[in-house]
C-alpha cells in the first residue's frame, strides 16, 4: 500500500466477512466495549492510517487504536528496526529484575533497560530518575496510588476529579467518575474524594461555571484547608488527575486550573499523579500533557503508545523495601519493550511533537470552518492530535459515528456525546484533509 495515494474504499461495511468473524467472537468473548463490526486484516495492505478489514475495505482509521498505535499501522520508524529482530521465545521473560540484552554494539536493539533510560530522559524536567515497567495502564496507574500511599507514611485520602477514567482493575475503578457502569456494586477503596474538573480551558476564577475555581481559590483547596477543609492535608496521600481527560469526553483544563492545582500541591506537599496514559507520548503535541500546564507531577503513569505500562517517578517517592513492589511480568515483555524505545526516539528524531500541534490545528479549522452554522455541533476543541467534536445528543453522535464508518473513517466516542479523533502521530497534511472531508460527509449524511 503506497500511503501517499492511499484513500478509503468502502464496498459494503460490515461485510459479510466482517459479520461473520463478529458473530463468532461474541461466542466466546466476555461483553466488553462494543464499537462497530471492523475487522482488521493483519495480512493486507496496511499503512500509517490505513488498515484493510477482512472484507478488502480500506479505511482510515483515526482511533490509532485508543492512543495505543501512536504511529499507526506497519510504520517503517518502527518496523525498519524491528526487521532486525529474529523472534525468540520466551518474548515474556520473568518480573523488573530479571534481565535481557538485545546484544552488543552500537546496532543492538533497545530492551526494558534502555525503555527505561528513555523515560527518565523524557521526563528530566521533573526532576523523575526511578521506573517500574508493567504490563497496563491500569497496573501503572495501580503502582502510583501505591507508592503515594507509601511515600505518604500513612495518609489515607485520595483525591481524583469528576469526569475521570483511570482503568478497570478494582484500585482504579475506585478513582473513576465517568460512567456509574464502571464502578456499580464493585467493592471500592475507601477515602476516594473527587472535585470537578475544568471544562473550559479558557476560564478564570472570575468566568468558571464548572465549579473548581472560586474568588476564594477552589473546591480543592476549600477541601484540604486545616482551618476550613474537611480532610486534614497531612493524611492527603495523592491527587491524581488526567491532565486532558479521555473517557470523560476529551475536557482541556485552563491554565487557571493549572495555576491552581500546582499551588495546593506545592502549599500542602501532596503527592500529584498525572495519569498520562492516553495524553502522554507526544499526543498533546509536548511528551507529556502535563508540559502544558505549570503543575509538575511527582509520578507519571504511562502506557497505551508507550506499548507498556511505566510508573515514573523520583526515587525517593518509590519504597525503597525490596519487594515492596513486583510483577511476575512488570518490565518482561522484551518485543514491547523495544517497540516502546523506537516509538520515543522516532518521535523526537522525526519532530512528531512540532507535526502533531501543526496537523491538530489543521484539524480543528477545517472542521470548524465546516460547521461554523451546524446547531448540532456544539464544541470543536483539540491539544495537538488529541482532537474531539462534541454534539448535542448521544443519540446524534452515534449515528454520525456511525454514518463515518460507512464512509471508511474509524472514530471512537467519548463522554456522553463527544467523538475523538486520534490520527497517528506522524499524520499528514493529505490524510487530515482526508479524514475532516469524511467526517463532514457524515455529519451531511444524518442531517
């Protein structure tokens, strides 16, 4: 497939193939997050954007797989290097400590030792040079509240914000606030606190209606005040927040609420982790969503394009007790690990963070010039290739996710009736015309 050409072709979708390898999985698999009948065809063309369904379909996807194919499909930044690699088995060998080496010289590929050294690098600027790799995002937002709580020497609160999604182990279903389906009659851990998130990335104390800033601060620090406050700072273990929020409906905080959220962290010494695992890795248009912001997280929780989960931090933050933490498989997945260190060096040596600020804002002004007179369209906002349009009904969102797809354009919903785009990180000027074109035919379609 030659992506400088390349357009979607749809025949009829889902199709036969398509429907049939659906039915059959639904035999077997769990209820989970349905989204629509695509089958993607490993063996087909398939290049940056485009994927082949099993019904020889051509689409463009913009789901990037959640955030989790940050270079899209068969990217030769990655494969080239990969192409190197002859297969072994085990390709999982056992827990953090625990060792392999890709081999020896300036040609040997990256394993978790080097992962590692390029996390630290990447998030020097907050002063982190401690990791602990494992398989999820969920297991690294899971091993931050975890070291918090230790590092806190006994603090028993929690602080997470409306709007939240931060995995679906038990830990982390208790820190969500997106969707009651979640969390409903699962056991919680106790002293989870929420506040509200910033909806307006533009307000000030003086213009928020979303309930977090107020002329005396905001709820946060009303919150832990030791004279006002209902919970006593010193027993805060963590905040924990996405500092774009995903499942909650792609919601870009001000720099207000930025302003605010370093001021209480750095006033009470509470631990703040930015769960980056959807906005970190260059999808903002900075390495970490937190760049944009004047907040400086103490942890990190990475993972989807990192192709691995990491839990970042200085080391005094992590416990020093052996065994404290540990993971049969944490840092053992030997071909993820190196997919992970080719992502990050291919995005700072291709410039991806300048292209996806550059491509997101093309996004935004091409769909906004489109729907500057649709009613049904009621925000179009975007950081870098983290991009979402929201509608005025569930209902309506749907059918144009819906309407799109038979066009040949993945997407995904968020919220309640947002849909998000996330084109690779190395999108082009053509693809992001492409993709826009699809979208507004769509949004014609349901008219």
């Amino acid at each position: 497939m030659d992506r400088e050409t390349a357009e979607p072709t749809v025949d009829r979708i889902p199709g036969e193939r398509a429907t049939r390898w659906v039915d059959h999985h639904h035999e077997t698999a769990a209820p989970s997050t349905y989204v629509f009948g695509f089958v993607w065809d490993h063996s087909a063309p398939a290049a940056g954007p485009f994927c082949t369904d099993v019904d020889g379909n051509v689409l463009l996807d913009f789901t990037s797989h959640v955030a989790a194919a940050p270079l899209g499909y068969n990217n030769p930044k990655v494969m080239d290097r990969l192409r190197e690699f002859d297969l072994v088995d085990p390709l999982k060998i056992a827990g953090q400590d625990f060792y392999v080496s890709g081999g020896r010289g300036d040609d040997a590929l990256p394993g978790p030792t080097e992962l590692m050294d390029r996390l630290v690098d990447i998030t020097g600027e907050y002063g982190m040079d401690t990791v602990f790799l494992s398989n999820s995002g969920a297991e690294a937002v899971e091993n931050a509240i975890k070291i918090a709580y230790d590092h806190s020497d006994g603090g028993q609160y929690g602080i997470t914000f409306d709007g939240a999604f931060h995995g679906r182990t038990l830990g982390t279903l208790s820190l969500n606030r997106s969707k009651a389906v979640h969390r409903r009659h699962y056991p919680e851990l106790p002293s989870i606190h929420d506040v509200p998130f910033c909806t307006d990335r533009g307000c000030t104390a003086a213009t928020c209606d979303c309930g977090f800033l107020s002329e005396g601060g905001s709820r946060l620090r009303e919150m832990v005040d030791p004279d006002r406050g209902y919970l006593d700072p010193d027993e805060v273990a963590f905040i924990i927040l996405e500092p774009v929020q995903g499942e909650g409906g792609y919601r870009i905080p001000s720099q207000a609420f930025g302003d605010e959220l370093a001021a209480v962290a750095e006033e009470y010494d509470i631990t703040l982790i930015a769960d980056e695992i959807q906005s970190g890795l260059g999808r903002t248009g900075k390495m970490w969503g937190s760049d944009h912001y004047s907040f400086e997280p103490d942890v990190i929780s990475a993972a989807k394009a990192l192709r691995i989960g990491a839990t970042v931090a200085r080391e005094e933050v992590f416990p020093d007790e052996p065994s404290r933490l540990s993971s049969t498989w944490g840092a053992g997945d030997i071909l993820a690990s190196i997919q992970g260190a080719l992502t990050i060096d291919a995005i700072q040596e291709h410039d991806l963070l300048s292209n996806a600020t550059r491509r997101g804002r093309q996004c935004v002004e091409l769909l906004a010039d489109a729907f500057a007179d649709r009613e049904c369209v009621v925000d179009i906002r975007g950081l870098g290739l983290m991009l979402a349009v929201e509608f005025d009904t569930p209902d309506r969102r749907d059918a144009i996710q819906t309407a799109a797809f038979k066009r040949g354009l993945l997407t995904l919903g968020c919220g309640r009736k947002t849909l998000r785009l996330l084109p690779p990180l190395d999108v082009t000027e053509r693809e992001i015309e492409l993709g826009a074109a699809l979208l507004i035919k769509a949004v014609d379609d349901t008219r």
